[in-house]
C-alpha cells in the first residue's frame, strides 16, 4: 500500500498523510506537474478528476472538477503559493460554485512535500485547516478515505 500513514491532530488542525514510492523524486513530481497525469490519480477512483486549468507557478491557479458516479461534479481549485521543483509545492486549497469559481469561505493550505527515501520517494501531504469545524466537516465529508484512495493510485502510474 502506498499510503503509510494518516496523522490528524486536531489541536494544531492539521492532517499529515505520508506515502512512499518505489520512483525517484524526479518522477513522482511529474504526477503533480503534468495536468494529465494528475487528473489520473487526483480524486478516488469513484470520483475521476478533470484539470482545467494548470499553472503550476507561483500565484498560478489549477482548476478541477471530479465527477461522481451519478455525474455529479465537484470543483475544486489551487491558488500556487511556492514551486521547488521537484521537491515542494504550497497551495491554498478549495471548493469551487458549479461554474468552477471558487468558495472562498471553505478553504485550506496544502503543503506537498518529496523526500529522497530508502531508494525511492517518500511524500508527505500536510494539510492545514483554518478552524476545527472546518477540519470536522472535511473529515466527515469523507477526505482522509478520498486522499488515501487517490493517492493509492500513484503506484500504478510510476
């Protein structure tokens, strides 16, 4: 299993999943850095990803939507904050209306990280969120089972 573990520590509102990979640093950024192969993984297998928009730069924006099994879509989007390829990415992370304009008022900080490990990569995702209703709700929405399932697909992609 790619996903090695899942810290949530709701005093300091943070979610941390830690994954590792059998590929270079190198090449485990290339899933974050091209728009196809992210739409691939990004999202639960029942909830695929389309990317719209990918400006992965600072103050770049990608864009996104996953679709549902009933087709139901659900935007979302990431405003770049820093880009270290291919080690860091920062994000301000969020909800998008159901014509992709984001929700500002349901927002977080993503933070990517890739670390040379025992031959391979190890990635740590931390997510911060601004309040604890705000992590509650995510959690409830279902996004520790979502991100461990979309990140679980990465495997099969490298």
């Amino acid at each position: 299993m790619t996903v090695k573990d899942v810290e949530k520590d709701p005093a300091n509102l943070t979610m941390v999943v830690t994954a590792e990979f059998d590929s270079p640093v190198e090449r485990v950024w290339q899933l974050w850095a091209d728009p196809r192969q992210l739409e691939r993984w990004w999202g639960p297998p029942t909830y695929p990803a389309t990317v719209v928009d990918h400006h992965l730069e600072p103050g770049g924006t990608v864009t996104y939507f996953m679709t549902g099994p009933e087709g139901d879509k659900h935007h979302g989007w990431w405003r770049i904050g820093t880009v270290d390829a291919p080690r860091e990415l920062t994000m301000e992370d969020g909800f998008g209306d159901a014509d992709g304009r984001p929700l500002t008022d349901r927002t977080g900080q993503l933070r990517m990280r890739l670390f040379e490990h025992e031959g391979g990569t190890r990635m740590e995702l931390h997510d911060q969120f601004p309040t604890l209703e705000q992590m509650e709700e995510m959690l409830k929405m279902g996004m520790e089972e979502g991100l461990r399932q979309a990140v679980g697909q990465m495997d099969a992609l490298l």
